[in-house]
C-alpha cells in the first residue's frame, strides 16, 4: 500500500532542501527523494564564497547543515531512491513511483537539477573543481584565478558573458570556440571583442579551436588547443579551464509527463513556479530562466513551497494567470 504525504520533492540539491526546510516547518509532511546523495552540483564545490551569510563554506559542509535542518523539523530524506514516473491521480493526487516504491501526495515540486555539460576530454573529471583547475561557473570561481591565466571554452551568451567577468580577475584569459563565428548576440560580441581588441588587453580570442587534452600534475598547467581547419596543434600554458557549453537538465523521466522545452528544461510560469500539471511545482536549475546560482535556487525552492500552500487554500488558483492577486507576504 502506497504512503501519503503533503508533499513530495524530487531532488535533494539546494532547490530541494530549501523547500523541504519550508513545508517540514509548515507541518506538512515531507518526503525528499534523492537519486544518489543530498547536494547536486554543490557537493563537488571546494569552496563557496558568493551564498548569503558566509564568507567562505565548502559545498559539502553547506549541504550537510541544509539536511540536517530540514530533518529537524520533519521532513524524511531518502536517497539511493531513483524517481522513474509520475501520475496525476483522477482524484488530484499524485502517484510517484521510484525504485524503492509509490508515494502518493498532494503536491510535488520537482528540484532533479541539471548537469555541465562536458566537454569530455582527458583530464576533464581529474581537475573538476576550482582547487584543482577545472570549473562551469566563472561567477562561483573566478576570483580563485586572481592574476592568474586561465582558458575559457564556448560561443554563446553564458560563456561570453562568463568570460567577460573572468578577465576582471585573471591576468590573461583565452576564449576558444569551434566554430568561425559566436552564437551569442550580438551586443555581447561587440563587447567581449571591444574588450579583447583593447591596447594591452587580457582577452584573446581563438576561432575554429577545440580543447583536446587537459594536462597538468595536482593541477591544470597547460591544454592541448586544435585548429579544426588546419589540424595544427598547440601547447597553451595555464592555471585553469572554465567550461561554458551549456547545461544539462535532469529530467527525461519527466517527459510525457510534464511541459519540457527542447533542451528538457521544465516549462513554468516564473512568478508562482507553477508547471501544466496541476500541483506539481518546479524549482532550480531544471526550470526554464534559472539564473543557474545557489542562492537562487535555494530561493526557488522557498518559493515553491509557499505557492503550493495557495495550492492547498484554493485548487482552482492553479488556473489563474499570474497576476498582483498574491500580494508578497500576503498570506
């Protein structure tokens, strides 16, 4: 027989914690389904310098305060528990089957996260954090590079907006692309090339180049750079990778059951977090317009949480626009 919960949240990264902190103290029962362990991307992170309230934390550490606080007032973590399918019941409930079970509740927000895409060369996974030499986020990490020379991977808006703030900390930073041309927009090529055609400019930029190989001892000292055009090979010197080539979304289990985008982000309306399906919430970085950032996702989760009680108060609202009704804090 299938337990019943309040709410029922698929992941345990930031987006998941944050909400299980606010339904558990809400009293709502609270069950937390993680495919592997609690943390997503930020259990990999050394260090954490931009989240609210510390001035430097290692990601594990952050992680492990988050449970342990969503745990004290109630809500249930079960990891190893891979979520495979989701059914809206006729009565309105939710069906959520996993490899360890079916849960039925009245409400999901679904936090499975994202991934970086990789780049998947030799010495990628070795080097992959900022201590090390190998990053995906150049606002988490660039201010490890201060002085520093550092090689930035990617054509479109993120990584040339990425690559603009790393050169206002490491002393040279080298862009490459694979392709003759970028597919950001154009302002922000006007401006990374204004900045790399500067008089004793940081930035340099390298066309038809590929990464081929990441080298280096405890950590990154140099890449292998390819021209794909001529095949020609070079050795460039460097402390650190930063790879911007999109991100990855968690969620083809979600297909056919919830709105996705093209690239398997979940469709939403923004303000409320809600999905098509009614009662089933999104947050963090798998929904469409994530800013991709901890504290954001953290926020989304909070959010979450607080629109599934208007979901409780009144079912019918999940049909209504968006619109200055939900004053904030008006609860």
């Amino acid at each position: 027989m299938s337990e019943h919960y309040d709410c029922v949240i698929v992941g345990a990264g930031p987006a998941g914690l944050g909400a299980a902190l606010y339904t558990s103290r809400d009293r709502l029962k609270t069950l937390v389904l993680e495919k592997f362990v609690p943390g997503g991307q930020i259990i990999n992170t050394d260090r954490i310098e931009n989240y609210p309230g510390f001035e430097r934390i290692p990601g594990p550490d952050l992680i492990e305060r988050m449970q342990k606080q969503a745990v004290t007032f109630g809500a249930q973590i079960k990891t190893s528990s891979e979520v495979t399918a989701l059914k809206r019941l006729q009565e309105g409930d939710i069906e959520v089957s996993c490899d360890t079970g079916k849960y039925i509740t009245r409400a999901v927000v679904l936090a499975p996260g994202s991934d970086y895409r990789k780049l998947g060369v030799p010495g990628e996974e070795k080097f992959r954090s900022a201590g090390a030499g190998v990053s995906y986020c150049g606002t988490c990490d660039a201010p490890f590079f201060k002085g520093k020379q550092v090689v930035a991977v990617g054509g479109g808006n993120t990584a040339l907006e990425e690559t603009l703030h790393l050169t206002k900390y490491a002393d040279k930073v080298t862009l490459i692309h694979r392709r003759d041309e970028f597919r950001a927009t154009r302002v922000l090529q006007e401006e990374l090339l204004g900045k790399a055609n500067e008089q004793n400019s940081n930035l340099l930029v390298k066309y038809s180049t590929v990464a081929t190989v990441i080298e280096g001892q405890d950590k990154v000292q140099s890449v292998k750079l390819k021209n794909v055009k001529t095949g020609e090979v070079q050795d460039c010197p460097c402390d650190g990778v930063f790879i911007f080539i999109g991100m990855v979304p968690n969620t083809e289990f979600l297909r056919g059951f919830v709105e996705l985008t093209e690239n398997g982000f979940i469709k939403c309306d923004c303000a409320y977090l809600r999905t098509n399906v009614p009662g089933v919430f999104v947050a963090g970085d798998c929904r469409v317009g994530a800013a991709m950032q901890l504290a954001t996702a953290v926020g989304d989760g909070v959010n979450a949480a607080m629109m599934l009680k208007q979901y409780f108060r009144d079912p019918n609202w999940w049909n209504e626009a968006v619109s200055d009704v939900l004053q904030p804090g008006g609860w």
